[in-house]
C-alpha cells in the first residue's frame, strides 16, 4: 500500500475509535476536514443501525456530508452545551495536549463548537504529534478582511511571517464566517497559551488557531497501534 493509503487508514482508525465513544441521546460537534469526515462516516453507519444523536456542523462542508449521510443536525438555538465533539487538527503538543487547527479553514467555528462541548476528542493520526506547536505547520489565524494588511503588520511583529491564504482561483480565501486566513509560520512554539493571549489582544484578529486547554482526549492512530491520551 502507499504511504498515502496508510496515512488513510490511520486517519480511519483513529475516527473510528472516537465514535465508538458515542452514545445514544447525545448532541454531538462534528469537526471539519479529511479525518473528521471519517469519523461523520462511521457515525452515519451508528446511525442507520439505531443509534440516536443530533450533530452540531463545525463548517458547511460537514454540514452538507452529514445531512447527505442521514444525520439530524441541531444548532445552538437549540442547545447550549455538546456532550461530544470529535474533531481533526493539524498538530498535537504531546505534552499538553494543545493543538493547532485550521488548515481545513473552519477554525473558528470548531473554536465555538469545542469550547461549548463537555469533551472534545481529537482524532490524528501519527504525522502530527510534536513536542513544539507550529514544528511543521503555520499557525493560521482569522480576521477581518477590512484592514487586513495592517492586522498583518501587527501579527508580523511576532516573527511569524503571515500570508494571506488563497483559494484555487488565486483569490482571498474566505471562511464561513465570511473572514480572511493569515497563515503564520511561528518557529516552534514555547510558551502557545502566552503566545494566543496576545495574538488574541491584536484589532482585527476574529480566532487564532491554537486551541489550549479544550482537547480532553487525543486518538492518535500510529502503524503499532492506536494511543489514547487524555488530558490530566
Ligand atoms: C479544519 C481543521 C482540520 O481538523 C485540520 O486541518 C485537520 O484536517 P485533516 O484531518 O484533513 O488533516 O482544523 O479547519
């Protein structure tokens, strides 16, 4: 098999482990991107098998799949609170447990999503365990596309070289929130809750894509075998 096949089936095992920890009754936070669709996939199949459960969408990308899938969505007109939100990232901080997210666009809305949810679980597969937030991938951040360019200033000041992200036409990427992405490729990260509180202070800055403190559990699918790590 090749090696993109295997990374397939990694992400596929690790989905599949967190949805098996759904139960019946419960509103659930769907994630965005490739690994969390796995996990909207197996728990459509729970699903068609009996199992009840309202989805909360954290993009319309998954919204649209989950409804295709049969899974009944809700929204926060309706409930406060998520029992359970599985969801991907582009890395882990294996000692904290704090991830990066946002690649897939869709940060700020998983940001809502997992600070609403009792326990938010991630699901990665091996690649994107690190000892240092931002070791492979930029940090990316959403903001208001007025203004931009001087949000870029100010969160250039932190050596991190922002770029704005593009779509396939070569033209601002916009987000579901209707905002810009600024990718920004950090040195790897000492200190990221220090660090998200003063990105968080800069006007223009809607979310920044370092998620601390909010992942209770991380499904970590590796070719030895699937690692549980949970937050202390
Ligand atoms: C989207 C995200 C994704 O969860 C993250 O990019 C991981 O995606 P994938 O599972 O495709 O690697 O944060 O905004």
């Amino acid at each position: 098999m090749s090696r993109n096949g295997e990374v397939e089936l990694l992400k596929k095992q690790a989905a599949l482990e967190a949805v098996a920890l759904v139960e019946d009754g419960m509103i659930v936070g769907l994630g965005t991107g490739s690994t969390a669709s796995y996990a909207i996939e197996a728990l459509a199949q729970r699903v068609k098998g009996g199992l009840k459960i309202q989805g909360i969408p954290t993009s319309r990308r998954t919204a649209e799949q989950a409804e295709r899938l049969g899974i009944v969505l809700t929204d926060f007109s309706m409930h406060r609170l998520i029992d359970l939100t599985i969801d991907g990232a582009d890395e882990v901080e294996v000692r904290s447990l704090n991830v990066i997210k946002g690649l897939g666009g869709a940060l700020l809305r998983e940001k809502i999503v997992a600070a609403a949810s009792k326990k938010l679980i991630i699901v990665v597969d091996e690649r994107k365990m690190v000892d240092r937030l931002a070791s492979h991938t930029p940090v990316p951040v959403e903001v208001i596309p007025f203004g931009w360019q001087v949000t870029a200033e100010r969160l250039a000041n932190f050596d991190c070289q922002p770029k704005l992200r593009l779509n396939e036409k070569g033209e601002p990427f916009i987000s579901d929130g209707g905002h810009y992405i600024l990718d920004c490729a950090f040195k790897p990260i000492d200190r990221p809750a220090e660090l998200a509180q003063q990105l968080d202070t800069i006007i223009g800055v809607v979310e920044i894509g370092l998620f601390i403190g909010l992942a209770k559990l991380v499904i970590t699918a590796k070719e030895t075998g699937v690692e549980f790590l949970s937050c202390k």
